[in-house]
C-alpha cells in the first residue's frame, strides 16, 4: 500500500512538472502580443486546464492499456516510468526547450516494460499507431492548418489598416487561448489519470481499467496547479523566439492547434500538444515568408521532439533498474 501510495504522488508530481512545463502551450503567443497580461493568462489558463481535464477518458484508456500489456505491469514498472518522465520534464525546462511531456510519460513506460519485462512487454503496434503516427501528423496539420488559417484571415482584413487589425484580434486572442488551454487540459491531463489507474490495476486495488473521479479530479488539480507556477523559460521560447507574432498570428496558431488536439482527444491519441502548438506558430509565420521563422530554434525543438521517446526511455530503464536492485 506504502508504495501504491508513492506512485499516486509521483504521478500527481509529473502531473504538476506537465503543467509548469506546458504552460506555454495555452498563453506564450497572447502573452507575447500583450493580449493579456502574464498574471491573468496563467490563471486563466489553470483554470481552463482544469475544467479540460473533466471531459473524456479516452486518452487515458490509451496510455494505460495501449503502450505495455497491462497484464505484466508491476508498480515498481509504473514508479521508473514516471521517474523518466519526470527527469526530462525538468532537463527541457531548464533549457527552455518545449518537449512533450506526453512523448516523455510514453517514453517512460517503454523503457521500463523492457527493463521489467523484456521487449515483449510493449505494444509495439499501439506505440506507432497511437504515438508515433500522431507524433509526426499532429505538427504537420498544426503547421498546415495555420498556415491556411492565417491565409485566409490575411485575405479576410488585406484592405484594412494594420492598427485596427492588430486592436480586433488582440481582444480575441483571450478567447483562443482559452480554447488552447481547454483542449491541453482534455489531452494532456489524462495521461496522469491513465498512469494512476494502471498503477492501482496493478495493485490489485481495480479489476478492470476504469478511471476513477477522485483520480480525475486529483489529475486536473495538480495540472492546475502546475499551471499557475508557469514556465517562463519555455514561454519566453515560443511567445518570442520561433517567430514574431501579432495578435492574428497568435489566434489563428492557437485556434488551429487547439483544433487538432481536440481531434486527436475524441480518437483517444495522446499527441503532444506542446509539438502542435508549437507546428503552428511556425505554420503562421510561413505565411510571411520563410525567414520570418527563426529555423535554428526551430530545428534545436525538433531535435528535441526526437530524442524524447527514447531518452525517457533510457532514464526510465535505469531507474527500473536501480529501484529493482534496492528493492
């Protein structure tokens, strides 16, 4: 039970590192264009985190049943994993760089199902069809996505003066991080709910897979609650560094992002909402031309994206290994 217990709180502590880390996700571009100001945009944030968190299980049922057999589980297994996840969580936000928790927590349990068990232990056509698929589509429809978006609104105000423009979807842009922050909330905090639910399955405390309420609610707290604290590294990174951004810039890249997560949520997809975003903003700045985005930034993310998976992996194994042999 003591050790049930650990997971429980360590799931809680990845959840709350999630949503420091993912807090740029939601308000980076409408703090960056001075739609809001930081205060009100972390709160709000947190709050919509919150509320996102409360409308499907889909996600969860992924990560819990979709990645590793279920059935090989043990809590020590669930414990690496979310040590993994969490050590690259903390590396990428001290550098300021916006990886996925969600690829990291996935990552995570790999690395510790082959420790544990042996390669046998993963899913391996759940990872592609589920992760690795996603991984690659949902950037490349953000991208697309906003990129039309931004065509379209440009062709919509091509006769107006910029001043009133930039005036209108300044007072817009709150409404689409809004929706970002509701749509990271339905994504992103189910992948704690899924963890949480597979560690209490493996303890023999649940017979089936079926999420609690009190670990959805735990779930969307600690996300919240993350949120607040916010991670101005990474903010700093996508509100200023990828690309340049006005305020039609930042809704069409937040309305389309979010679109897409919402998406992949109703498919139960566990895609990375800090890539979609982030594909976005780079989606808007194409539209200008291709050197309005700064591709060297660009490229150190994606290097990032890349090495996520197994990175977490690999730190996942090792602490599988270390609390194998202390246990």
């Amino acid at each position: 039970m003591l050790l049930l217990i650990v997971i429980v709180a360590v799931a809680l502590c990845f959840d709350f590192t999630n949503g420091f880390h993912d807090t740029a996700n939601a308000i980076a571009t409408s703090v960056s264009t001075r739609a809001l100001s930081p205060r009100v945009a972390v709160a709000m944030a947190a709050i919509m985190n919150f509320l996102g968190a409360f409308v499907s299980t889909k996600v969860a049922t992924t990560v819990g049943k979709g990645i590793v057999d279920a059935g090989v589980v043990s809590q020590t297994l669930v414990l690496a994993a979310l040590i993994g996840a969490i050590a690259w969580n903390l590396i990428t936000w001290y550098f300021g760089i916006p990886s996925s928790s969600s690829h990291a927590l996935i990552g995570g349990l790999v690395g510790a199902a082959v420790a544990d068990v042996g390669f046998h232990a993963v899913l391996w056509r759940g990872v592609l069809d589920k992760v690795v698929i996603p991984m690659v589509a949902s950037p490349s429809v953000g991208f697309l996505a906003a990129f039309l978006v931004m065509v379209a609104l440009f062709w919509i105000v091509r006769r107006l003066p910029a001043a009133p423009v930039n005036g209108w979807f300044r007072r817009l842009q709150p409404l689409s991080a809004a929706f970002m922050a509701f749509s990271h909330g339905t994504n992103d905090a189910q992948k704690t709910m899924g963890i949480i639910t597979l560690a209490l399955v493996a303890a023999g405390k649940l017979s089936t897979f079926q999420v609690p309420l009190w670990v959805i609610a735990a779930s969307a707290l600690a996300m919240a609650g993350g949120t607040l604290t916010g991670g101005w590294r990474i903010i700093h990174t996508l509100g200023t560094r990828v690309i340049k951004l006005d305020p039609i810039h930042g809704f069409a890249a937040e309305t389309s992002a979010a679109t897409v997560i919402q998406v992949a949520t109703h498919f139960g997809l566990p895609v990375s909402t800090t890539h979609t975003i982030t594909a976005s903003i780079m989606g808007t700045g194409a539209t200008q031309r291709l050197s309005a985005v700064r591709w060297g930034v660009a490229g150190n993310i994606v290097t990032a994206w890349i090495l996520t998976l197994p990175a977490a992996a690999l730190v996942a194994g090792i602490a599988y290994t270390i609390l194998h042999l202390a246990g």
